[in-house]
C-alpha cells in the first residue's frame, strides 16, 4: 500500500504488523529521521556527513513526491538547521529560503507550517547581527502561532523568549523586558517554576539588568 511505500530505507528495523501499526510507525520513523540527523551532527558528526545524508533523502522525496511536496520542504529545512549549527549562515538561509516558497506555493503565507521555518530564518539573522530582520521575521512566526495556537502556547512564549535579547542587543531595553515577562508568564503557567525555560527566561531577564559596557545600571527597565 502507499502507506508502507512511505516507510524509509535508511530506517531500520521499522517492524512487522497490521497494516495500523504500519502507518504508524511510517509517521514516527519520517519523523525520526530528521531528529536523528540533527542528533547525528550535534553529537560530534561531520556538517559534511549530515549534509549527505539530508541531500539523499532530498533527493528521494523529490523524485517520490515531486519538488514542491511538503516532504522536500522538510527536508530543506532540516538541511537549513544543520548548516546553521554549523555556522554556514549563508547556506543557511538559502535552504530557508526554498522551504518557505515550497510552503507558500502549497498552503499560502500564514499557514502553521511556514512559522517554523520563519523562526529559524530570525535565528540566523539574529547570528548575523541583521537585529531588524530578525526581529521581522520573529513577528512573522509570531503572528502565525498567535493565530494557530493562541496566546498562552508554550511556542508563542518562546519567541517572544527569542525577541527579548534581540531588542537588548538594539538597546531596547523596555521592549526587551515586556518580550521576556510575557515569555515567562507562559511558561510558568504551561511548564511549571522548574523548568529549564523558566530558568533561562530568568537569566535573560537578569541579562536586562546587568549593565554592560557603556551602559549604566540604571536603565528605564531597571526603574520602579
């Protein structure tokens, strides 16, 4: 069936079953893939290998499904993230940049699935100290998890968790604060006081305060 069509090759071991259990381990295993890629490079593989191996099964999904499927857009974004944990900011956003027109072409400009690949296009740029493209591109996914999640999402706090250094990195210090308070109101009610990204959203908090270079700790976001 197509169902079974869909299991990758460079999966192994995906097991025997009714035809249920095998459409489930199919989504599982497609998923799997692209974690195991990323896992693969962070845990000390070459950025030459992981890109080999994404290239391949770009390769395959597009000559399975076509060049504008949403398994190919998958792919390039996979491909984008390993160049950016890489540092090929370059490379990086190109592969974006291919994912999201395949995504526009498919399902228009604010579909759910195009706010992922905004969120990554505001990483790179925020590496390449493009603040202002950054920050447009995070209000892109922003806008998008608003309207798909709503308001109290843990992605929705995220970004806004991802927005804060951006305005303090731009001197905005008021705006960084508001980003950092909303992050951590969400997480806090979602995640609970002892999560991990309720510590980081404290520290980037703290980072507001902490005067750094040319800066004097009595900030506006430091009054009250």
């Amino acid at each position: 069936s197509k169902n079974v069509e869909l299991i990758p090759a460079d999966v192994p071991n995906v097991g025997e079953g009714p035809a249920k259990e095998v459409v489930v381990v199919t989504l599982k295993a497609v998923d799997r893939f692209h974690e195991l890629v990323l896992d693969l490079f962070a845990d000390g593989g070459s950025l030459e290998e992981a890109e080999r191996v994404v290239r391949l099964r770009l390769e395959r999904e597009a000559r399975r499904h076509g060049p504008g499927s949403p398994e190919v857009a998958r792919c390039w974004g996979s491909l984008g993230t390993v160049f950016w944990r890489g540092g090929e900011h370059d490379r990086a956003l190109h592969c974006c940049r291919k994912s999201l027109a395949n995504k526009e072409k498919r399902f228009g400009p604010e579909h759910w699935s195009l706010a992922g690949t905004y969120n990554n296009m505001a990483n790179v740029f925020n590496k390449q100290g493009d603040f202002d493209q950054a920050l447009e591109f995070y209000r892109k996914n922003l806008a998008i998890s608003l309207k798909a999640k709503g308001l109290e999402h843990p992605e929705v706090g995220t970004t806004y968790n991802n927005m804060g250094p951006v305005f303090r990195k731009q001197g905005d210090y008021d705006q960084a604060l508001e980003f950092h308070r909303k992050s951590l109101a969400i997480s806090l009610k979602a995640k609970g006081p002892g999560h991990p990204e309720v510590g980081t959203t404290y520290g980037n908090i703290a980072a507001v305060f902490w005067p750094g270079p040319g800066r004097s700790s009595r900030t506006s976001a430091g009054r009250g």
